[in-house]
C-alpha cells in the first residue's frame, strides 16, 4: 500500500493537506475552561500521537517516493511535522478554552519521529529484499 502511495504522489500529498486542515479545524474548536489537572488523558495523547503520525509519515511518503537518492529528505520531512505541531500550539493560545502545551508538543514529536523511523526502516527494508531479485 506504501509502495501505491509513493507512486500515486499526488494522493499522499492531497491527504497531508486533508490532515493539516483537520488539524488545524480540532485546534480552532472552543471547550469550556478545563480545570488544568484534566485536559490531558488517554484519547488526547492518542490524537495527538496518531495524527502527527500519519501526518508526518504521508510528509514522507510525498517526498521521499521510496527512493533511496531522496533519503535525505526524511529529517526535513519530519522536522516539517513537528514545526507545524509547534505553530498548532502556538494556535491554540488564541483560542478560548484551549492552551499552548509543551507536553502536547512533545506528544505530537514523538508520533513523528515514530513515522520516521517506520518510513526509514520501511525504506530499507525494501531496498535490502529487493536487492536479491
């Protein structure tokens, strides 16, 4: 499935842009002031972590293509995500019920790097099995 995305560029590029903006619509959507001690619990981390995941891994899937030559690519790839997880927070400090939080960042960090390195060893992977035939 990586493979038909990696040749069908457009796609995973139309879906990083559907990500981004569902993102950034979560990000807009008022709450109520929460008390501090409950903003953070399994589904937020689970959000945050899951589509920093596919967001960054779709910025890969887009630029890198699988090829090897492009490889480089992969850490502005993913640096891409967690800066728009940055300026997501930043977003967020204008926003009634919502708050700028590292700790979200940091979630949002770590869901890309995970991308990253599945995207490498994915790469890889396919380099090493493709070698042989």
């Amino acid at each position: 499935m990586i493979s038909w995305f990696e040749r069908h560029n457009r796609i995973s590029w139309i879906i990083v842009f559907v990500i981004a903006i569902t993102i950034f619509y979560v990000s807009s959507l008022t709450f109520e002031q929460v008390p501090r001690a409950f903003r953070i619990n399994w589904k937020t981390i689970a959000y945050h972590f899951g589509i920093y995941l596919f967001l960054s891994f779709f910025i890969n899937i887009s630029l890198v293509k699988g090829r090897v030559n492009n490889i480089a690519l992969v850490l502005p790839a993913t640096l891409g995500a967690i800066v728009y997880g940055l300026f997501d927070e930043i977003h967020q400090l204008f926003v009634q019920g919502r708050a700028c939080t590292f700790s979200d960042w940091m979630i949002d960090s770590g869901g890309a790097l995970l991308a990253c390195f599945v995207y490498l060893l994915w790469v890889r992977v396919r380099r090493e099995t493709n070698k042989y035939f």
